[in-house]
C-alpha cells in the first residue's frame, strides 16, 4: 500500500558532485521526525543546468537553486518546519535580483511547453513504480489492447512527428516503411548516440525518464512488427546507461516487456548495446555497423535501412525523444499535438542552452517560437550585460543566425533555408566577444577529428578548410582564400557520404554569408574585431580610465603589467601572452583591446 | 513482482501507486496545518499525521501543507481547509480524534463542520 506524504522534495542535478546532498537532506528530515511525512527523491535532470544543485519541493513548489550540504539544516527548519521560504537559496531574476521563490514563476520554466521533458525532475527515474503512477505505459496498453499496427502508424503520421534525431524525417512514414519492409525478423532500434558538443538532452533523457523511450519504443515496435529491439547508448553515459538497464530490469519484470505484454500475446524484448562515443555513430548506418560489432562508420543508403539495416534486416531506428513522444500522442491524440507548433514542423523541440546566455540548460518550447524569445526569454539573455551577436544553431554542424534574424520562427525549413539546421536542437550564444572566424576554426577542429575518413571529400576537404582558417586567424590569410573556402564548402557538402560531410561546412559558409566583414578585417586589416584571435590583437591599459589599483598586474601570470600605486599601469606587450585576465577583471573597463 | 497480464490489471497498480506521489500532482483542496511553535507545542504535528493517515485510508486527493503562525495561538492547532474557489475555513483546537469527522463531513459531504469553525477568509 501506498504512504501519504505531505510534501516530496524533489532533488535534480546531482550527478556525482554532491553526492552528500541527498544523505544530509534524509539525516536531517529524520532528526527533525519529519521521516514519515517528507519523502526525499531524487529526480532526474531538470534542465536549468546553470542553477544545480536545485530542490523542488512540492506541493508548495518552492524552488531552491544551488543547494549545498551546508544549507540543509536551515531549508529543514524554515521551510520543512515551519512553511517559510529561506530567500537566499531562491532564483533572483538576472536584473531586478528579486526573488522568485515559486517555480512556475520563474521566466526559464514559465515559458516552456514540456512534452518530452514531461517528467524530467518530476518522477525518480529509478522507480518503475512512480512512471506508472503518473500514467505510464497506459498508452502501451491502449494500443497493444485496441489498436491496430496500422491505426498506430496512422495516428503516428497524423500528428506530424518528425525524427527528432536531426534529420526530422516523418516518424509515421518511417515505420510504415518498416512494417511492409519483407521479412520475418525486424529490428526496433533507439538511438541514445548523441554526439555533438554542449548537447545533452537525449542523455538527460535517459536519466531521467527512462520509461518513457521504453514504451515509445514497445509500441513502436508492435506498429512496425519488430520483437527484438536494441539500445545504442555510449558507454561513457554511465549514468544514462545504468538508468535504461534499470528500466529495462524493472519492465520486464512486470511484463511490459517479454513474452505476451499486457496478455496481449505480443512479444518484444530489447538488449543494451555500449559503443564508444562518436559523432559519426550517431549515423544511422553507423550505429547499425557498431551494434553488429563493427567499425563505425556509414555506409550508402541506396537500400534504405528499413529495408536492410542491421545484418541485413528491415530496421527502424529512432532518436530516444521521439520514442518518448509517441505514448503522448497515444494518449492525447494526433491532432493535440498537430497543434503545437508551425504548418510543417509539429510539436516542440527541446533545445540545449550553452555559450553566452545566462541561463545554461535545456529548455523545450513550442516549434516556431523565435530566436528572440529563445535567447531572451528563457535564456535570459547574454551575461554581464553585453551585446548579443550572433546564435549557432545545430550543433558544430549548423550554422549562425546574427541580430537581424532574431525574429526568426525556428522550423526544420526556415532554419536550413537561413544557412542553419534544426539538427539536435543545440544552441550557441555567442556575445560581441566571439570571433567568427575562430569559432568556425574550432566546430572544423572538432568534426576534422570526428570524420570517419571514409570519404575523401569529407577527410581532406575539412583538413584544407581548417588550414586556411587557422592561416586567417594569424593573419596571415589572403583574399582569394574567401573563395577556396566557399568552393572547398560546396564540394564537401555534395560530395560526402553521410551527414556528418554533408554538414561540415555550414558554419563556415553561414559565417561567410552574415559575417563576412569580419573575415576581410582578419585578411586585409590584419585585425580581429572580437578581439579573440592572439595574433591579431594587443591589450592595452586605457589611462583615463586607469586609478592604479593594480589588480590586473596581480593577476597577470607572465608579470607583464607594471606600475605605481594610483598611477596609470602599462601592459608590456613583449611580456604579454594575451590570455585576456587583466581585461576580465578590470572594475574599470580600462584595459582595451586593439 | 507478478507479472501485468492486462490493461486493467496496469490501471488498478496505477491507482494503487497515486497515492504515493499525491504532492506531486495537481488538486483543489489544500489542508494547511499551522505549524509554528504555538501549534507544534498544542500537538498540530499529531494532528496532521492523523490527517495524512485518513487522506490515505480514504483515498481522498487533497494536498497537506504547514504554515507558520497566524496570530491565534490560543486556539492552535488550526487547520485550514480550502477547496477549489470556496472561502478557506479555519478550524480551532482540533485534535487527532475530530479529523474523521472533519474529513467525512466537510470534504466527503461537502458540509462545513460549524461548531468547530473559528474563521473565514475569502478564497
């Protein structure tokens, strides 16, 4: 039988930092003989990443942000005991700094329509117990009990969900093209192999709510006609990873999965699989050839993998949000979820916050909302007050939108046609302090190391554009070199096998197309407006502004900086590396940047 | 663990494991227990652990929360009972032995239990 609590404090974000919170938090509800009626959980990642440790305590729904061991023994006397809200542990509003004590009143939340993230920080996730509780797996009941493969299919592709993986290909269609592939063996596959940098919804997911993508992942299964499933995690996630092999325990043990589900006579069973960790392995054929134990690298699609996938058998793969959807649209109904959203792309998509916003995490809004509210609203904004310039949308693979495009709806086809891509869902804020150049040399770096090599386009071409944009970068770039890079550009996007080449140039060419002044100043003024690449620039102590406090000449590590007390300092710039500590911490805005 | 073998079996366990997570889903009523020093030395803690256990036995949704004190020590503890828009109702002096009668009456019934009512604020 149950217990009634009167109030359940929910704790996110703890990974293995603070591992002493939940242990105080319990010691200290027991010696205050709360034990039998505040429960302490722990709860998955809630996505305001840039707040953790944070508490949710319910029903009151107070919100505490950044909570440490040494809190607890206040938090349980004010609030636990005594119904007050300890106001230092509370989320201030960037500017006003007042407190919001109430989670639903917080921007960050406030603005967000929660699909996927239904119950990320809401439910333990180790607990099969509580997914059923809040409604879970009674969408597999309804369709293994009332529905035809067909009439799932059919609602399915109604709803207008699109692969949330990146490529946003129709999720009905897909597995319509699953279920007349021929073939006595099928294969279900879940795609936890996320791969792009400051990216890091789908492994939260798994964290957090692992049941959800297994009973997508059932009912896709019984749509599609599959009874052997598997579940491509990195093995690095080991926290996703523990998660979904609980999960996976936990249902089969109440015969959500196995033979005969629900006595419905199905029967559908899943294994783990651990890969190392790649970008590339996120391809479908990629992570097909690890899972069979092979390198992982794609191969042509001339054979759709639903048709041929893995060992040569009709195989649908799925992003682990999209399977998290699917018991949504089950329960709410296609045309729910056709209505959110915009005309072509349906529901919501959860974007990963990073760079220069102030509120880093992730945030699922409503498909078509703008940059603007995006990057204001819920993000709130670029930190220290300073200008924004420009977003990278889509992983190191996409590409940036500037100021002018703030406005801009964000759908699957208005991002590309702006240079851009959906992709994953990550976004880069980038203040007046990026350097587009540099930003675009580091996202080459990266995916020069993560290409396969199997193409020569991809391999070579990504190497050559890297060496010219690094020769830029030390001004030493030429203006034809403008040129080479957009056809070098093309030609990897044309040419290359998988999406991984056919991406690779975009934030270059997207950085060429909106920022393109900025590249001439690196080539012809031999300067960097950002004032980021080393070669181009030279701090210097602004003397009007200077009082001599002599804080940057403590802080510089190479001793550069001299001076008398309460005069003028002078940064030596045969001494000076450039490594920007006296421009960060002047009080004074006083070191300059030329 | 026995095996699910249908859809009703899966919503029978699902209504069994609400109760478990009741402060986390939504409601209209709220049982708020006064829970300063006043009402914690005139037993509001025995109180609300009788409330919480007849919440339980009943199967009743509502939420219970603690506040701090509101001025009228002398009749702690006070338990306030609001519903949906309805004015919020301030029972005084209540001991473990009157919550049945307060639950069954005021929230199965929906009859506010007069004799014990201190108070009305508008919801």
């Amino acid at each position: 039988m149950a217990e009634r609590y009167r109030a359940d404090v929910l704790v996110s974000c703890l990974h293995d930092r603070t591992p002493d919170l939940i242990p105080a938090l319990e010691a200290e509800v027991k010696r205050r003989g709360l034990e039998e009626e505040v429960r302490v959980v722990e709860a998955g990642c809630r996505g305001f990443c840039s707040m953790g440790p944070v508490l949710l305590i319910q029903p009151d729904g107070i919100f505490y942000i950044r909570v440490q061991p040494a809190d607890v023994p206040e938090l349980v006397e004010e609030t636990l005991v005594k119904g007050r809200i300890v106001e230092r542990l509370t989320y201030k509003e960037p500017t006003t700094h007042a407190c919001i004590p109430h989670y639903g009143d917080i921007p960050f939340h406030a603005k967000q329509v929660r699909i996927v993230l239904r119950h990320c920080g809401l439910i333990n996730p180790e607990s099969v117990e509580e997914y059923i509780a809040v409604g879970g797996y009674q969408a597999l009941g309804k369709v293994l009990g009332s529905m035809t493969p067909e009439e799932i299919i059919e609602e399915v592709k109604e709803s207008g969900l699109r692969g949330r993986g990146g490529a946003g290909f129709s999720t009905g269609r897909k597995w319509e093209a699953g279920r007349k592939a021929e073939g006595e063996i099928k294969y279900m596959l879940v795609n936890g192999d996320e791969g792009d940098p400051n990216c890091f919804m789908d492994r939260a997911l798994m964290e957090a709510d692992p049941h959800s993508i297994l009973e997508g992942l059932v009912i896709g299964a019984y749509a599609v006609g599959a009874h052997q499933g598997f579940i491509y995690i990195p093995y690095e996630h080991t926290r996703a990873v523990r998660s979904m092999r609980n999960a996976v325990e936990q249902a089969r043990e109440y015969g959500l999965l196995g033979e005969d589900i629900l006595g419905s006579g199905f029967d559908f069973d899943v294994e783990l699989r651990l890969g190392a960790h790649s970008f590339v392995g996120g391809e479908s054929t990629a992570l097909m050839h690890a899972i069979e134990g092979k390198v992982s690298e794609p191969r042509p699609k001339h054979i759709h993998t639903t048709e041929k996938g893995l060992w040569g058998r009709p195989s649908c793969l799925n992003n682990v949000k999209t399977l998290n959807i699917v018991p949504e649209i089950i329960n709410r109904g296609a045309e729910w979820f056709a209505s959110i959203g915009t005309e072509t792309s349906k529901g919501t998509q959860v974007f990963s916050l990073a760079g220069k916003v102030n509120n880093v995490g992730l945030a699922e809004v409503p498909m078509g909302i703008t940059v603007r509210e995006l990057v204001f609203d819920v993000g709130g904004g670029v930190p220290k007050g300073r200008e924004f310039k420009a977003v990278q949308i889509g992983g190191p693979s996409g590409g940036c939108l500037p100021a002018s495009l703030l406005d801009m709806p964000m759908d699957y086809e208005t991002l590309a046609e702006a240079g851009s891509m959906m992709g994953t869902g990550g976004v880069i804020v980038w203040d007046d302090r990026t350097c587009v150049v540099d930003v675009a040399r580091y996202f080459l770096d990266f995916l020069r190391d993560e290409s396969c090599g199997k193409c020569t386009s991809c391999r070579e071409g990504i190497r050559r554009m890297l060496e010219i944009l690094t020769r830029i970068t030390e001004g030493q770039g030429e203006m034809a070199d403008l040129e080479t890079l957009e056809t070098l550009g093309r030609v990897v996007k044309s040419v290359s096998l998988c999406g991984l080449g056919k991406t690779a140039p975009n934030p270059v060419l997207s950085g060429l197309r909106y920022f393109r002044d900025e590249y001439v100043a690196h080539i012809v003024d031999h300067k960097c407006p950002a004032g980021v690449c080393k070669a181009l620039i030279e701090y210097y102590v602004i003397e009007d502004l200077c009082i001599g406090c002599g804080l940057c000449r403590r802080k510089c590590p190479q001793e550069a900086i001299s001076g008398e007390k309460k005069e003028p300092h002078v940064i030596d710039p045969a001494l000076c590396i450039k490594c920007g500590v006296c421009f960060d911490v002047c009080k004074f805005d006083a070191v300059g940047v030329r | 663990m026995p095996k699910l073998k249908s859809l009703e079996e899966l919503q029978k366990l699902r209504q069994q494991l609400q109760g478990d997570i009741k402060a986390r889903t939504e409601t209209s009523t709220t049982i708020t227990v006064g829970m300063g020093t006043c009402g914690i030395a005139a037993g509001a803690r025995e109180v609300m652990h009788a409330i919480l256990a007849e919440l339980e036995a009943r199967n009743i949704d509502a939420h219970v929360t603690t506040v701090g004190c509101i001025g009228m020590c002398s009749r702690e503890p006070l338990v306030d009972i609001q519903q949906g828009g309805e004015p919020r109702v301030t029972y005084g002096d209540v001991t473990p032995a009157m919550v049945p009668r307060l639950i069954e009456e005021h929230l199965i019934q929906g009859n506010v239990v007069e004799e014990w009512v201190v108070g009305r604020v508008a919801g």
